[in-house]
C-alpha cells in the first residue's frame, strides 16, 4: 500500500484549493455580516420568529433598539472581518506566491 505526499485532508494541497477555500470564508463572512445588519431591522422577521412566538416574555427584549443594534454591530464585524480576509488574499496574490504571515500565524503562498 502506497501513500501519497498530499493527501485530500493534508496542509500540502494545491494552492488553488486554499485560494478557493479563503474565498468561500470571505463570502460565508460577507453573507454572515449582511443578515445580521439587515435582519433586526426587518419586522417580518425579527418580531415574528419561532423564539418570540413561542415564549412571548422573549419578545420585549428581542425588540428592544439596543439588542437590535447590538446584533448589527456583530454583523459589522463580520463584514469587517471578511474584506480583510479578501485584502489579505489579494496582498498576497500580488506578492506574486511569496510567503505571507497569516493571522492565524501560519506562513502560507
């Protein structure tokens, strides 16, 4: 029985697969961000869910403004979050494959 040098779980994939794997974070980040900006604010939504239908003490502070606010400070931050990612990727793709120092403290191409 042979193995190879890159496997499909192994840190020494392709480099295109860890491009595209930093993309799909910037994007789930980005969508992430938006509902939670926009949600709160929406009545259809955020007043009549499952939670606040099913235990109506819950509603009272669901609607309060600073709980609002609250979720779409979080949603800010994962905004925030994903356009460093995307800056982060397009830095290194202009640095032409050479080593970057990831948050994560990882040197990746």
């Amino acid at each position: 029985m042979t193995s190879s040098s890159a496997s499909i779980g192994s840190p020494r994939s392709r480099p295109e697969d860890s491009l595209v794997r930093r993309f799909l974070y910037v994007v789930f980040f980005v969508q992430v961000g938006l509902m939670l900006i926009v949600l709160p604010w929406w009545p259809l939504f955020w007043e009549h869910n499952y939670f606040v239908l099913a235990w109506p003490a819950l509603r009272t502070f669901l609607t309060n403004n600073y709980v609002r606010g609250a979720v779409s400070g979080l949603g800010v931050v994962n905004l925030a979050a994903g356009f460093a990612d995307l800056a982060l990727m397009f830095a290194a793709r202009e640095q032409g494959g050479r080593e970057v120092t990831l948050r994560d403290g990882t040197g990746r191409s």
